[in-house]
C-alpha cells in the first residue's frame, strides 16, 4: 500500500465523505445521508442529544503559555457563540496574581456578545470572585473541588473541607440570586499528587456539591490518566449518589484516552461533555503533553454516532484556526488537522 | 475480552508511510527491540517491488537480519506469488495479503479490480497451504475509502468472506483514512461477524480523525481481541497531508491496561522502542503517552 498520488486531495468522493461525517448544514437537523445512525443512538441506548460544555476561552486559554489579549478572547468566544454551542465558558474571576491569564476577566465578560439560547458560565473560587462576576453580568457560575487532599491543598491551599465551605457561600448567594451554579470535581480519576483516587471519594465530594445546589456536577479526569475501566468504576459509584441528568464529564487527552473515555460515559447514559476547542489547553502536571480534548473530535465522534449536539463543526473548526493562528500554535485537533491538510474547507 | 493480542505493524506499516528512507540497520535494531517488549506480532516488512515502494527495498536484507525470538511471529507483505516466494526464500513464515472493500481503492492501489486482486492471492494462498505457511488477510477501506466515499457494512462482509474462505486464518479490518467512528465501526462489525468468526477478526484503526482508540474500545466491547498498532504512531496518512495515521501502540497498551486487559506487553520497554525510532528518524512520537511520560 505504497505510492498514493497526491491529486487525492482534490477527490470528491473523499470530500463528499468528510462531509457528511463532518455534518455540514443546519446543525439542528438529523444527518442528511443517514437516517440509519439516528435511529442506532436510539437503539443502541445511547443519549439521543448530548450538551457539549466549551471550556476553550477559560479552561484552555489558562493553561496555554502566552497571554492572549483581550480582543483576540473576545473575538473567539463570539465566533464560539455562532457555532450552536449552548455552553461556553467565558473566564475566571480569580486573582490576578494567580492566574495572570484570567487577569482581564471585567473586560471579557462585558464585551462578548450575549447569543440568547447560549450561557456564558465564569468561574468563582470564592464570595468575592462571585460578588465581582455578578458586577460584571455575569448569570452563571462555576466552583470547583476536587476528590484529592493533597490537590486541593496545593491548588487552592486549603482543605476539602475548606473550600466546600467557601462553595456554600458562593452556593447561598447564589441560590438568593437564582444564579445557576456548576460544580466541578477535579482528580476524579487520578491526581499528580495522591496517584489513584477512590471512587468512593469522588461521589462523597460529588454529592456535597450536589447538596449545596449545583445543578450539575463535572467529573474531571484532571491528569488524563484515566482509561475506559476506571471511568466505569467511577461513574458507577457516583451514580449511586447524583442523578445522572447531572452528571457531566470533563476528560483530558494527556495519554489519548479522552475519546474512549468520554464514549465509555456516554455508553452509561452522561449526556454532557465538557470539551476544548482546538484542544487548547496543555497540561502543566505533564511538560509537553496535552490537556483538554478537542471539541472538534468530539464532535466528530457523536456525530458519527447519529447523537445530536447543536454544534456546527465548521464554524468550531474555524473558531480553532482563529485561535491557533492568534496563538501562533497547532491546532491538538486531529479532524482539524486532517481536514485542513487536505483542503477540504 | 481477557487478553488481546497486539499486532505491531510499525516497521511495515509505519515506516512505508514515513518520508524519510530508513537505513537497515535501524529498521532491524528497531524490530529487534520490538522483540524484547513482549510483542508476539510485528510485522517485518513487505515484499514488494522497489519500484512501489522503495522503503521497503531492503526487505531481503532486514529478515534475514533481525534476530527471530522463538515465540514472536514475523509476519511480511506479499502482494502476490513472486513477493511470497521471495519472503519464504528470505526466511519468512507468515505472509499477509491486502484486500480492500473499495473497488476504487484497489484500482488506484494495486491497479486492478478486487475479483482480480482475490485471484492473484489464490495463488499465493495455494503456495502457502502447500508450504504450511499461515496467511493473515488485509481488508482495506472498511469504513470509508479516499475515492469512494462511504462503503457498505455488506462489502466488507463479502470480501472479508472470500478471503477467509480462501484460507486467511485471521482478517484485520482496516479503517484506511481514519474516518470511522464507534457508530460505523459497530455496524461494520455486526456485518462481517456474521460471515467470520470473531475469534478470526482483527482491527487496524487509523487515528487521522482522533477516533482510533473510541473505535477500538467498540470493537473489543463486540468481542474482537486482536488488535493491530504501530508504535509511537509511526506512518502518516498518505491522504490527508500532515494528519496522523496508525494508531500509536503505546496509547493502546496504556488502554487495555487500565482495563485490566492482558498484553503480555512491556509498556516501558515499548516506549523506549519508540524514543530509540523517533529520535533515529528526528521526530516526534505521535503517542501521547509517550508526550506524556517522557517530559517528566
């Protein structure tokens, strides 16, 4: 299977092929070309619709080396806001001095445009990160903890037990100001710094968010070590204690295992993934290594799968070139990295 | 399943889709080391005419070179009755041939129809029956081909059919540019499982679109227990510039061990297999495992 002439590039067949895996078209319409994958998400007890939670903007940027301006963050969140995407987060109120990224987080958060039907969460590690988002327009937030002593300590320097108690304030002020609120577990999987995590530990930590108000609870494979057999066991023993509709999974690619993992999720009925776009992000427990998964493969694959998410994956595509070329970086997609090698756009 | 064997296809498979021409002695040390993870597949070279596929012009060279662990099969390409002979007289003790569910594909590949590609392999098939050679059999496109777009679950099935018939003792269903998803692969599946035994199927997942190892997960879920990989990832796609190809046999590894699944594969050793041929080729590794680990 050797010399392949290059003028494949120009195939159409090919190019009809990408298409209809990629799902050009009205992103709310079943796929055109096969009314057979649509009826298999039903049968094979797949979610027939999956909320896809864009992490790009915050997630992402925060981990990527060099400061993004304001502008460019602006510009992406809005080309994000075009996509169908019905979820993207927007940016940290944290200090300035801790994440130096999310430092221009006012200007951010005022100057996207707001697409009804879209929410724009930010994060708020704290009563006053809240009462500063809230200034700021803000109509969604985010607290996030995590299954591991030691990470907790060393993130946010303080207990568990610590920062639920800060999340509580968040949660109440919250609740007074009917201000949805998003909990994130970290280590859900594996930490850098306790190694394995007990799936008993994630579903306590789980269910105190869930109790305190959260309307959803993300489980975040922080270090992206884990693998099919460990989500399912994790999986397994949270949905002992949080109903499933609020449950969502947030997978990292640092060892390529996000797909299968999120697929694994999937299989067990989780109907809300958090992604990023261009798989930006890297991972700052690994040098080198990649962090988030790429919403654009993830796309990929639930739309290969016949399960309906919203999302137009060319406009994500472009938003990730917009954001790559910013960056002067490539794009962790591999559909984006496939699909505009060959010309395919 | 409780254990899966991984077929290594790097030194074939991968370097053919590498630009750059590797010198001999390295694709032997590669294969050598190969040996020490624990593999009992990699896949040697290809018995091919220079002409298609100058990678591979050394292939008499690197089979009579590498150092053959008892235990460990080496299996090589042989397109046709003149490769085979070739690769038997060079040592060789298993054969694999490439069929492809795309009547396109195999016209651009291999320059004839598949009835006329199934019949050149009859005879390589009748040779090794007499000479007591196994065969492994290539389906290439099965889901989806660069020419012909989308190809039918039923294709695949049929070709998958003649060449186990033929005497193919396993068939490795390959997704040639990467497109599958889990949703296509289960249904491709369920096709073919009803003409082979699934104890007789592999697959060869590309990893161009990042849906290799979702794709592979799907197939073990259906019973499959044989997959192939290429370490680090070697082998771009020749149909996608700068896209990946095979699917990195690290992340594999690193899968089927956080599932409990048994290899018999050295996941330390694999990854120093893989710096030693990256580095020797001066590039980076397309396993992210390996991205991982290694930086610490």
């Amino acid at each position: 299977m050797g010399a392949v002439p290059s003028a494949l590039k120009h195939c159409l067949s090919y190019q009809h092929l990408l298409k209809e895996q990629l799902w050009i078209g009205e992103p709310a319409a079943p796929p055109p070309a096969a009314p057979h994958p649509w009826q298999e998400s039903q049968a094979s007890g797949l979610p027939e619709y999956i909320k896809i939670v864009e992490v790009g903007p915050r997630d992402g940027l925060q981990n990527e080396k060099v400061i993004v301006p304001t502008e460019i963050k602006i510009e992406l969140i809005n080309q994000l806001s075009k996509t169908g995407l019905p979820a993207i987060e927007v940016t940290s109120f944290v200090s300035s001095k801790w994440v130096p990224q999310m430092a221009d987080h006012k200007e951010v958060m005022r100057g996207i445009e707001r697409h009804p039907g879209v929410q724009y969460p930010v994060l708020t590690p704290n009563l006053q990160g809240f009462h500063s988002a809230i200034a700021a327009g803000a109509t969604e937030v985010s607290v996030f903890g995590a299954a591991s002593e030691a990470f907790s300590k060393r993130n946010i320097n303080c207990s568990i037990e610590e920062s639920i108690e800060k999340f509580e304030e968040v949660a109440k002020s919250a609740r007074n100001m009917n201000i949805p609120v998003r909990g994130y577990v970290s280590c859900a999987l594996g930490c850098p710094y306790e190694g394995n995590i007990t799936p008993t530990k994630v579903a306590e930590v789980s269910k105190r968010l869930y109790s305190m108000g959260c309307y959803e609870i993300s489980l975040g494979d922080t270090i992206g070590v884990g693998t099919p057999g460990s989500m399912k066991r994790m999986l397994e023993a949270v949905m002992k204690e949080i109903p499933l509709s609020a449950l969502a999974v947030h997978c990292h690619d640092t060892y390529g295992q996000a797909l299968a993992n999120i697929l694994t999720a999937i299989q067990m009925g989780v109907a809300v993934v958090d992604s990023s776009v261009a798989g930006l992000g890297g991972c700052p427990y690994a040098r080198g290594a990649t962090g988030n998964v790429a919403t654009e493969d993830v796309i990929y694959m639930l739309n290969g799968l016949g399960i309906n998410t919203g999302v137009n994956l060319y406009k994500v595509m472009e938003a990730g070139d917009f954001i790559c070329t910013a960056l002067n970086k490539t794009t962790n997609s591999k559909v984006a990295q496939a699909s505009f090698g060959t010309g395919a756009i | 399943p409780k254990r899966v064997k991984v077929v290594e296809v790097g030194p074939r498979d991968g370097l053919q889709n590498e630009k750059n021409i590797v010198p001999t002695p390295v694709k032997i040390n590669l294969i050598n080391m190969l040996s020490e993870t624990g593999l009992q597949v990699i896949e040697a070279t290809s018995f091919v005419s220079p002409k298609w596929v100058p990678q591979m012009a050394d292939h008499t060279e690197v089979m009579q070179g590498i150092h053959k662990l008892p235990g460990v099969s080496y299996p090589v390409l042989t397109p046709n009755l003149k490769g085979f002979q070739a690769a038997v007289a060079a040592g060789a003790k298993e054969v694999s041939i490439f069929g492809a569910a795309s009547e396109l594909f195999t016209k651009k590949n291999i320059n004839c129809s598949i009835e006329e590609s199934l019949e050149r392999f009859s005879e390589v098939m009748t040779a090794a029956r007499a000479a007591s050679i196994p065969v492994r059999g290539y389906v290439s496109c099965v889901l989806g081909c660069p020419y012909e777009g989308k190809i039918p679950a039923a294709k695949v099935a049929e070709v998958s059919k003649k060449m186990y018939s033929m005497g193919c003792y396993e068939i490795s269903l390959g997704d040639t540019i990467g497109v599958g998803t889990p949703g296509s692969m289960k249904e491709m599946l369920t096709a073919v499982m009803k003409e082979v035994p699934v104890g007789a199927l592999a697959v060869h997942c590309h990893d161009t679109y990042g849906q290799a190892l979702a794709n592979i997960l799907v197939a073990l879920q259906m019973g499959v227990s044989v997959v192939d990989a290429s370490v680090a990832g070697l082998g771009g796609c020749p149909y996608a510039q700068g896209a990946s190809g095979n699917v990195a046999t690290e992340d594999l590894v690193y899968m089927l061990n956080g599932l409990g699944i048994h290899t018999g594969v050295d996941l330390q050793k694999l990854m120093d297999t893989g710096t030693f041929i990256c580095n020797a080729l001066n590039r980076r590794t397309n396993s992210k495992v390996s991205q991982a680990c290694c930086r610490l």
